[in-house]
C-alpha cells in the first residue's frame, strides 16, 4: 500500500445514499488537509442519509476508505 500523505490537500463531499461521486462533485470551493477531513467525515457520518466523499491526491475514497484511514490515524495517536 502507497505511502498517504495526511497533509495533502482534500475535498470533502457529501451525497445523498446510491449517489456515485463524479468529478464535477469535488470542483468546490473549500479543501481540507487529508487527515482533518477524514476526522470530519468519521464525527460527522451520522446523518444516514447523505454519505462522505473524500478526493485527495487523484484518489477517491468512500466510507469504507474514510473508516479504514480513521482506524490508522487512532492506531498512530498511540504509536506517537
């Protein structure tokens, strides 16, 4: 697995359940860095209806990337 950047810049999406992201989707106006996104989308994925989009770096991640890039980022809290 490629090495991630946790201060690479990011965008954060939010979209209603079944909607696929497309690029058009992430040209917004706000980024965040990678890590701080991905803290936000974890706190903030309790409205079942809409689900986080994350595009850093060319890649896309959905909430099973957002989930798995959470439990790293708890696991270096403690190697730190």
């Amino acid at each position: 697995m490629p090495a991630i950047a946790l201060d690479a810049p990011a965008v954060l999406i939010w979209l209603p359940n079944g909607t696929k992201p497309t690029e058009e989707h992430f040209d917004v106006n706000q980024s965040w860095i990678l890590e701080q996104a991905v803290k936000q989308a974890h706190r903030a994925s309790r409205d079942h209806t809409k689900r986080p989009w994350i595009k850093s770096d060319g890649r896309i991640w959905g909430e099973q990337e957002i989930a798995q890039a959470m439990h790293g980022l708890r696991a270096l809290k403690y190697v730190r």
